[in-house]
C-alpha cells in the first residue's frame, strides 16, 4: 500500500514537471497567459499530490504564533479585501458547494484540516513560482517577471494569510462544540 502511494506521488510530480515543461514549450516563460496557466496548472497538481498524500498536517507550524496576534496581523495586511474579493468573484459559493458547512465537530475537524491542507498546497506553489520567477527575472528582466509576482501574491500568499486567519477561529469553534 505505502509502496502504491509512494509510486502515485511521484507519477503526479513527473507528470506535473511534464506539464509545465510544455507550457514553457509552448508558451514561453513570459506574461500574463503564462503566470495564470502556470498557477492553475500547479494547483491542480498539487491539489492532487496532497489529497494522495492525506498526511495528518500536525506540525507545530500550524498552530496560531503569538506575532500573528489573533488574525491583526492579516487584517492589517487587507485579509477582509480579499475575503470579499472571493465572495465576489464567486469563489466562497463554489468552495461552500464543494465543502458544505455544517454544524457539527466532524465537519468542524473537516473544515480545519481543509485548512492546513490548502495552506500546505499553497505553499508549495508560492515556493516554485516563487523560483520562475526568479529565473524571468534574470533571464528577461523585472518587467518580464511582474505576472508572476502579482498572481502568486494574490493566488498563494492571500490564501495562505487566509488559512492562517481562519483556522484559529475553526479551532475555538470546535473547542466551544467538544464542550457540549
């Protein structure tokens, strides 16, 4: 079983290097079409790598740090504008389709791991466009490079922010929900 797991993980991330191999192929390295497909085409490969993966995401890491001091800290770096922003753009209607929420400890555990879970994949893509971008940079230029930058900051970094800021408020509601 872990041998399959193993094996599956790694088709995912030679397939996914295939992929962007191709993109670059045939698209090259710069501008706006390439920063979107790059971006959507590692979300849904690491989308796919995580939920193989289903590790239980218990690092330390995970828990709130006192700098973040109760979600200040993401509120002062616009987390409510990007809230809304999702709900406008339709996002928060189709995550709740895909993730109804419920009021019970189960969906709560859910919603929580959900949590860790995006967060972790969006870490990983910041991580590699992160890396493109650094290469455009050299490679073409700083103007060359600014698609990259600006979709990973709104398509990685707010997301991760927002993880961050929601889930110790998942966990008080679940603290409150393991007491009745």
């Amino acid at each position: 079983m872990k041998l399959t797991k193993s094996l599956l993980l790694i088709f995912i991330a030679m397939i996914t290097i295939f992929l962007v191999y191709i993109l670059i192929h045939y698209i090259g390295m710069q501008g706006f079409l390439f920063a979107w497909i790059l971006n959507f085409l590692l979300m849904s490969c690491v989308f796919a790598f995580t939920e193989t993966l289903k590790s239980e995401l218990a690092s330390s890491y995970y828990t709130e740090k006192a700098w973040e001091q109760r979600g200040k800290i993401y509120e002062f770096f616009g987390i409510h504008f990007f809230r809304k922003l999702l709900v406008c753009i339709g996002w928060e209607k189709l995550n709740k389709k895909a993730n109804p929420i419920e009021k019970n400890t189960k969906a709560l555990k859910h919603l929580h791991y959900k949590t860790k879970q995006s967060e972790l994949g969006h870490i990983i893509i910041l991580i590699i466009v992160l890396g493109f971008n650094i290469y455009v940079v050299f490679k073409f230029g700083v103007l060359h490079s600014l698609w990259l930058l600006l979709l990973n900051i709104v398509l990685n970094f707010y997301p991760i922010l927002l993880q961050r800021y929601n889930r110790p408020r998942i966990e008080r509601a679940l603290n409150l929900s393991k007491r009745r």
